[in-house]
C-alpha cells in the first residue's frame, strides 16, 4: 500500500471539508424554503416563492440561524399570528432534520 504524502492528504482533507460544507449549504438552503413554505402558509400569503426569497435572504445577514428566526417572528408578529419562539426553534430543528435526510438521498 502506497502511501500518502502530508500534502496529498491536506488535498484530500481540504476536498472532503468542500464538500461537507456545500453538502451543509444544501441542506440550509433546503431548511429555509421547506421553513418559508410552512410559515407561508400560515401567514396565509400566497407568494411562496417570494417570501422563501425573503427567508433565505434573511439567512446571509449574519451567520447561524437566528436571523432566520428573528425575521418570522416579526412576520408571525406582523401578521397577528402568536407563536412561540420555541415552538419556531423546534419546527427550524425537525425541518433542518428533514432536509439533511433529502439532501443525504441526493
């Protein structure tokens, strides 16, 4: 067995980090347009497609997802719809769940 030299395995290290981060983008990018149909339809608005644009827009304000949170809260606000951010946290969680077992199929 032939073996690998430092900078053959920094190659391999830095191709496997590539593509678990774009794997991660995926999964994210998923998240937030599963997350903006489910809020869509509980705002009642009907532009799915604009307000998945606004969610994942919201989501390169900073990193993490709290902007994500921070944004449907004042749209849930807004719209007079109470909701806890908890409850927001845990459905962010099962759809962030979700999306990784979609992007896994892939």
């Amino acid at each position: 067995m032939a073996s690998l030299s430092f900078s053959d395995r920094e190659k391999a290290f830095e191709a496997a980090f590539v593509r678990q981060e774009a794997a991660r983008f995926r999964t994210v990018a998923r998240r937030n347009r599963m997350l903006a149909a489910w809020a869509a339809d509980l705002l009642g608005r009907e532009d799915e497609d604009v307000f998945a644009s606004e969610v994942i827009a919201a989501d390169f304000s900073k990193a993490g997802e709290e902007d994500v949170l921070r944004k449907l809260m004042r749209d849930f606000e807004h719209a007079g719809i109470s909701i806890e951010e908890e409850a927001l946290r845990m459905k962010m969680h099962a759809l962030m769940q979700a999306a990784s077992q979609q992007v896994d199929v892939e």
